[in-house]
C-alpha cells in the first residue's frame, strides 16, 4: 500500500512535467513582440512533411539609386544586412522637415555607439531644388553623421513611384498628397527591405517604439532556421517527465536504503 509521502512524490511527478511545460510555453510564446509586415505580394501554398501550409510573400521594395549629400552614387543595395529607417523631406520646407530632421538626429544619436546596425535615409520630394549643395549644408546645419545618415537626391519621378508604389507611403498616411508627398512618418525597412512599420516624427511614444523595435528586428531569425528552442519545446514534457520520474526512483532507492540499513543495525 503507497504512504503519503510516496503518493505526494507520485504526484509531484505528474504535476512537474505538466505546469513546467506550460509555463514554458505560456511564457515562451510572446517573449519578443516582432513588429509586423504589413504589405505583401501574394499568398502560396506548400507541401510541409505532408501538410498544405499557407506561406505569404512580403513586399520587398525594390532597389532604387540616388546621390547623397557627399556627392557620392549610392542604392539601397549597398546597405545589405543593415536596418534603414527612411523619411521623405525636402531642404527649404519652412514646416514640419526641420522638426523630422531632429527627429531623426534623436534616433541616430540613440544608435552612435553601434552604427552598423541601422542606416537613417533622407530622400528629398523636390530634388529639381535640392542638389548636392543643398543637402550638404542641411545635414550640416543638424551635425549629423554623413556615413550612417544620407540625404539623398533623384530622379524625381523614381523616388515618387518609390514612395508610393514601394514604400506604400499614401497607405501609410492616407493624407498624403501624392502630388508632392508631404509626411510626417518615419518608415522602418528590415534587413530584407520589407516594410515593419511607420512611425510619426513628432510622437514621443512613436519614437520610442521605433528605438526600441530597430534592435528587435536584428535579433529576428529567417522562417527557414527556427529557433532551437522553439524546436525543442514540443519535446519538454517528455524530458520534465523523465526528471520527475528521475526524483521518484531516486526518492524510492533512498527509501530502500533506509529501510535496508535499518534491518542491518537491527
């Protein structure tokens, strides 16, 4: 007949496995916030071991090459494995830009001990005005770092349809006015160039969020190398079991011990 102690034991071992793994799970399952993908391109199905599974294909916006304010040819493809946080601007804009560009200058600031991680773009609306010059003495009027903030010039019916078509910038902010986009928002590009997020220039708490999403993204895996952990936690139960049941034939050996040591003195 089991005594209190060995039912207590046979029950731990049941109850361990269970609430360890759930609170595992529970805990497990929204440790990290991603920012979302907001725009994609179409929806496939595939063949997983056996089972139809929906995969969707995010936007990616598509290379665009302009020159920045150090009279230099550059792209976003030169800024592979880098974060970029994009605005639209333009250099004698007597109303919000100079608000955007400190702004901006915050958020460069809050990443200059590790500036290879995210590149801050500036692309003017009305580059038939603002040539290099123009840039230049911009950013210089804000201090800024030329290598991790570019100011960027155009052909001016490519950046429009960047912005629009691309960057989604009249979904973004439905006022904006296509004609010649005018925002407030900020938009953050992952290191695969699809669109994270937009965030007002002017909205503290906004900011804040893009600060703190920036550094997320970059410890963000692809969707083909899953997470070990996340692998392995289907296995946990099974693997607190076996340590549950670890404990009761250790608790039940020592219990034999006792009793055999007992007999022998007697």
């Amino acid at each position: 007949m089991l005594n209190k102690n060995t039912i207590l034991s046979l029950l731990l071992t049941i109850l361990l496995p269970l609430t360890g793994y759930w609170l595992v799970k529970y805990y497990s399952k929204d440790a990290v916030h991603m920012p979302h993908r907001f725009f994609y391109d179409s929806v496939v199905v595939k063949n997983n071991r056996g089972k139809l599974v929906t995969d969707t294909i995010w936007h990616k916006v598509k290379n665009i090459s302009f020159t920045n304010q150090l009279g230099q040819k550059v792209s976003l493809d030169d800024l592979h494995g880098k974060i970029v946080v994009v605005d639209f601007f333009f250099t004698h804009c007597p109303t919000i830009c100079p608000g955007m560009t400190r702004s901006m200058k915050k958020l460069q600031k809050s990443f200059e001990q590790n500036p290879d991680i995210v590149q801050f773009l500036s692309i003017s609306v009305d580059p038939e005005h603002d040539s290099v010059l123009q840039l230049r003495k911009f950013a210089d009027k804000f201090d800024v770092n030329h290598d991790s903030w570019w100011f960027v010039t155009g052909n001016k019916k490519e950046i429009y349809d960047f912005a629009l078509q691309e960057m989604k910038a009249s979904i973004a902010d439905s006022e904006v006015d296509t004609a010649f986009i005018h925002t407030e928002n900020f938009f953050l590009l992952d290191t695969n160039r699809i669109v994270r997020g937009w965030y007002n220039g002017f909205d503290t708490i906004n900011q804040a969020q893009l600060v703190s999403d920036i550094p997320t993204i970059m410890l963000e895996k692809d969707k083909t190398s899953p997470s070990i952990f996340r692998e392995f936690i289907p296995y946990l139960p099974v693997i607190f079991l076996g340590i549950g049941l670890t404990m009761l034939l250790m608790n039940y050996l020592k219990r034999n011990k006792k009793k055999t040591n007992a007999n022998t003195i007697i």
